[in-house]
C-alpha cells in the first residue's frame, strides 16, 4: 500500500475550507515574503508547483492560487484519522 502523504496538509486545508476544495492550495506561507512550499495540492501540483519550491516562484507560476496560513490544531485528530484507517 502506498499513502502519499506529501499533500496532507493541503487536503487538511481543502477539508476545513469548502471554498478551497478542487481549487489550487499551496501551504507554506504567504506568497509575497521569503520562504517555500510546504505542500501544494494536487491541483497546484498539477502546474508544475513543487515541495520546496520559493513561495515567490510558486505565485508567478500560478497567480491565482490560494495561499491558507495552514493550521496546526486539527493536524492530529486528522492523522489519527488516517492511521486509525490503516489498523
């Protein structure tokens, strides 16, 4: 079995935000400042944005791409979810 689990955080994002979902999400911080991708969803990835890819880079790439702050307190509720669904 395979699990990427490389756009977790993304899908976190997609899960709690409606208007989010199917829409191009990168996680990492806010586009203008310095800084990387975290994790972009797969329909971010789907135009050529990466993991550690600059921030900056990733907004000229794709403009219209939504950048959510990310949040840490549902993270693991949600990867108990997961390992819960892989016991």
């Amino acid at each position: 079995m395979h699990i990427d689990a490389d756009a977790f955080f993304a899908s976190v994002e997609q899960g709690f935000n409606p208007h989010l979902r199917n829409k191009p999400v990168i996680v990492g911080g806010i586009a203008d400042q310095r800084g990387v991708v975290h994790t972009a969803s797969y329909e971010a990835r789907a135009r050529g944005i990466k993991t550690g890819m600059a921030l900056v880079k990733a907004k000229s790439i794709w403009p219209g791409c939504n950048f959510p702050k990310g949040r840490l307190c549902p993270l693991p509720r949600c990867g108990r979810c997961v390992s819960g669904g892989l016991s």
